[in-house]
C-alpha cells in the first residue's frame, strides 16, 4: 500500500533536514558568517511550509473521514430500483434540475436517509428535519427558493410525499425544477407539475420493499 499525502510529507521534511545538515559538513570552515546566518533562516521557514502543509492535508483527510463516517446508511454494491427510477425521471423530464427519493430503508427504524437520486455521492446522508416531516406527516413543501445566494441556478424546489401503488406514504421525493426568469410560472404550475409526476411513478412502486431490490 502507498503512503498517505501526510507520510510523503514528512519524508519530504525529514529529507530537507538530511540534504542541509550534510552540505553544512561540506562548508570550508571560512564560510561566511553571512551564509551560516541565512541557513537557520531558511530551515525554519522550510519546517514551517512543511508543517503547515501536514496540518492542511490531515486537516482535509479528517474532514473528508468524518463526513463518510456522518453516513447513517450505506447502499448495496449492485444499483437498486429506486436508483433506476431516479434515472428514468431525468431522462424523461428535461424540465428537472435533480431528484432525490428519502425514506427509511426497510428493517430499519428511524434512520431517515437519502437512499437514491441525482447526487449519488450524497446516498446515504441524514434526512434534514423538513424532510422528516414530510416522510412523517406526508405533507408537501413549495420552496422557491427566494434569497438563495448560493444557488449556482435558478431553481424551483418541490418536496413531496412518495407514495407506492396503493397510494400508500412511504418516504419523500424532492424535484429541483429549472426556474430561469422570465419563464412566468407560478407556485402553481411548479405544483400540478409535481403532483402529477409523483402520481405517474406511484404505478410503478409495488411498496417500499420494492425501490431496494436490485435493478433488472
């Protein structure tokens, strides 16, 4: 196995240290008083490049640890059907931004999760309180999303309850729509349209079970 960002590192520092101390030998004893000043200078804002690049990189490896460890589900190997579903929508739908299914996977309790959609590196993050209680209560939330500034596009939100063939709630579809101005659509629109899209995927949804089985 290689070495960590952090390991080279070191190696890197610990090579400086070496490569100095061994030209240091080689100096006449007549060298300049002027050098030997600068190399102490040299070294130590060397060590302190290199130690600030340590901390940087683990810093970001601790991060990038904690947040795979903040996952509360983790998906099987093989693509389930909710994740063919997710595709099928997008595919059909040039009108959406993303979309999103959220539910608590079968023989858990509790464990609201993103369990399939757009941002496959996103499965497996904890549901946002607004989430849950759509999952809960099976609500529905219009959200469009005024004073967004970190919006990189402009969009319309809708956040549904899923539901399966026997109109059953059984977790949370979230549809990002393209909202460019100057489209004249309403809170309306954005509504109906959804509705309707969730309505059509329901028919294909035997029940919950169902979206966690292996794609065919």
């Amino acid at each position: 196995m290689g070495q960590t960002p952090t390991q080279n590192l070191i190696q890197l520092h610990n090579f400086s240290l070496s490569f100095f101390e061994q030209r240091d030998k080689k100096r006449p004893s007549d060298t300049s008083p002027v050098c030997f000043s600068i190399f102490p200078i040299y070294m130590i804002t060397l060590n302190r490049i290199i130690a600030l690049t340590v901390l940087t990189v683990s810093t970001f490896y601790s991060q990038a640890a904690a947040a795979e460890s903040a996952k509360n589900w983790t998906p099987p190997a093989a693509k389930i059907y909710a994740q063919t579903l997710s595709e099928q929508i997008m595919a059909a739908h040039p009108e959406l931004l993303s979309v999103t299914f959220h539910g608590v996977p079968p023989g858990m309790s509790k464990v609201y999760t993103m369990f399939a959609g757009s941002y496959v590196d996103r499965i497996g993050n904890p549901d946002d309180p607004d989430d849950i209680m759509i999952i809960e209560l099976g609500i529905t939330i219009v959200d469009p999303r005024w004073h967004r500034p970190k919006d990189t596009v402009k969009k319309f939100v809708m956040m549904v309850p899923l539901r399966d063939a026997a109109a059953e709630n059984i977790g949370l579809l979230v549809l990002a729509y393209k909202n460019a101005p100057g489209t004249g659509k309403s809170d309306t629109d954005f509504f109906i349209a959804s509705s309707k899209l969730r309505d059509d995927l329901q028919e294909q949804i035997p029940n919950l079970e169902s979206l966690f089985a292996p794609a065919k």
